[in-house]
C-alpha cells in the first residue's frame, strides 16, 4: 500500500467520508496481493449493504472481497467448473427473510475476443443469514450452479430485474435474457430458466435498470428522489407494479450508450423489433460497464458514469436534457500508469460513500485494482 493510500484510509476511519468528498485523482483502496500480475483485472463490482466490495476476476475463476475502509481484502470463492469471471449483481429479495443472493457469470475466454462455444454458465452467490449484518468477513457464502447455457454465447452484464429475476446480456448472441433465480422465483417458474425479451442488440455489453415503473410517458420520479443504480447494488429502488421502465445498454462497437423503453413486468420493448428502437444517450464512448443516476426529471434525465476500457479513464455523461449527451471526464489516468484497463465502476452503498465511486482497474503494468473517486470534484 502507497503513502497515500494509507492516508487515505486513516481518513476514512477518523472521519465521516463526505467530509473528505475532495479527492485530486483517483485513490487505491486495494490491489491484488502478491508479486505484480500485468494481465490481471477485475470484469465488474457489487456492493453488499453491509459495505464490502465483491469484485469478479476478469483472468481467473475467483471473486474477491474487499472492506473500502480498511483497504483489506481477500479471495473470497474460487469457482470450480468456471475460467473467468463476468457479470455479478445482487438479486432482489422477495422478502427481507431470504438470504443475501447474487448472480454471476462465466465463459471460458482462451484468448483476447474468444469465447469457447458452449461454455456460458450462470451461478449463485449466497450469504446465509448470519453473515449479511456485519462487515466481519468471517464465515464461506455457498457457490451453486445455477444454469449452463450451451446455446448462449458470452454472458457479459447483470443487472438487477425485479425480486427474484435478473437481467443477462449475451455479447455474442446480441441479446438479454430474464432469468429466474433458485431460492426467490415463483416456484411455477423454475430456477434457471429464462426468455429472451429483447434481440439484435450489436455490441451489448453492460445492463443497467431502473426499478421506476411509468404509467405514461410524461411521469417522471417523485420529487426531490433520485436512483442510482449500477455495479450490481440493488440500489435507490422502488416495487413495481404495471407500466414501463428503461433498460440502459452499452455498446463497444459503436462506443454509444443507450436505453430502451420496455415492459415492467417481461422486460419486452414497447415497440418491438430487432433490434428495437433505442435512445442514444451518449456517443463516440469507449464504455464497458456505467452505473446510472435518474434524477427528479420529467423527461428520465440523468447521468452515467462511463468505464471507459483501454482510455483509463471514467467519463460522466448527463442526459435527458435540453442539451444531452454533454460528458465530463471525471478520471482520467485511473491506473496511475499512463495504461490501464478501466472496466466497471459502481456506487458506495452505506451513507458515508453513497456519493463516491468505485472502478476497476488492471493491466496497467501492475496487478488488478480498485480505486475510489468522487464524481462531484
């Protein structure tokens, strides 16, 4: 651990971290252990409520955990039958009696830009009761295989749904899959079983949602309210009922950032086709993963804040306004190096780092990384 980053951490321990919201650069909170591992990096993030960071392994079969305040962190799960790590969100709960649930994915990725066919896999991450209330990183979650997905090609994103369902992005098939979750589904809805409500999607890469349900195209949030969502955090969420809601997607082959209308409860557009018609929120972008911020706006505005891949940097992006698509680099040079691959970033989940965001970070001439940055500097 750096000077710096030590300081830093003594400061989140002495102090409440919005009165240290000023940082000049992005912060290292963590790195993988060990001797220097160039090609590592972390595929994408969740944040548990109690705080702690889950980070999948974008190079190997492993999810690692990390407390932001103390910068400690240690391999939580190495995952038989997978190669490398994807996607990981946490699911809804039904209830607040089931236990803490995420969904992750996996594909065996040889080689840079191939997916071995047949190899797509999607399992759980499940916290017993016990350990879902306190930052102790004591005790082991259970990993179960939730479903294989021969015909399916590269699940890449996941993105909360609704209790119990998630959303999966397919990069090869050009498509999301709704899937149903062991543990949480209505049980005339098997575990693992999905639909595809939405096709022709051409370079999709990271999902994000809001659990707002519209009943006209005029309503906006309640005032004074906002949600933010994204890196697999339930998030800011409200139940739904009837109406429609967006589905925000990347694409890395068009560098865009868009979003689609569709239907609250089957996630199926509004105006079907393949691909259906989409919003472009933000352009000439090199993105992988964002999270999202839908503000008090009649129109759905907001603002998405862009891992921007191979440019090292994280890139804020306001939309739904009387001028969108107006970005901001909020980071850049994350890795500190001059190279680095930025690929996830992901809102802080307790009242202290609610306003701070997490990226990843790797291949920057050192191990994977995980720095913090506040967006509002």
């Amino acid at each position: 651990m750096s000077l710096r980053s030590a300081v830093w951490l003594l400061f989140l321990v002495a102090r409440p971290l919005s009165a240290v919201l000023a940082l000049s650069s992005p912060t290292t909170i963590f790195t993988l252990p060990g001797p220097a591992q160039p090609a590592s990096w972390f595929e994408n993030l969740a944040v548990r409520p109690n705080g702690l960071i889950l980070a999948t392994r974008g190079d190997a079969p492993e999810i690692w955990q990390i407390n932001p305040v103390t910068g400690q962190g240690s391999l939580l799960v190495s995952v038989e039958g997978a190669f490398n790590l994807t996607g990981i969100a946490q699911v809804i709960p039904i209830d607040e009696t089931v236990d803490e649930i995420y969904v992750f994915g996996s594909s065996h990725i040889p080689a840079p830009l191939e997916v071995e066919p047949g190899s797509a896999k999607v399992w759980t991450l499940r916290f017993p009761s016990n350990l879902t209330t306190t930052t102790n990183t004591a005790g082991s979650p259970t990993v179960s295989l939730l479903a294989a997905l021969p015909s399916a090609g590269f699940i890449n994103g996941i993105a909360p749904w609704d209790a119990g369902r998630v959303l999966l992005s397919d990069t090869d098939a050009e498509a999301i899959y709704l899937m149903n979750v062991a543990g949480t589904t209505n049980p005339t809805s098997p575990p693992g079983t999905y639909s595809t409500p939405l096709t022709g999607l051409a370079g999709i890469n990271g999902i994000q949602t809001t659990a707002l349900t519209i009943t006209s195209k005029t309503q906006g949030l309640e005032p004074g309210s906002d949600e933010r969502v994204g890196g697999g955090g339930v998030g800011r969420r409200r139940k739904t009922t009837t109406g429609w809601r967006y589905i925000y997607r990347a694409n890395h082959l068009s560098q865009t950032l868009s979003r689609i209308p569709v239907d609250s409860s089957d996630a199926t557009p509004l105006e079907p086709g393949s691909p259906p018609p989409e919003e472009v929120l933000a352009t000439e972008q090199a993105i992988d993963d964002f999270a999202v911020v839908v503000e008090d706006d009649q129109e759905g505005g907001g603002r998405a804040y862009i891992a921007g891949m191979y440019d090292n940097e994280v890139v804020e992006v306001v939309f739904g306004t009387e001028v969108p698509g107006v970005k901001r680099v909020i980071a850049d040079n994350v890795s500190g190096t001059g190279t680095g691959l930025v690929t996830a970033v992901v809102f802080g989940r307790r009242p202290e780092d609610a306003g701070l965001l997490y990226a990843t970070v790797g291949q920057g001439g050192g191990s994977a990384s995980i720095v913090v940055l506040d967006p509002n500097e």
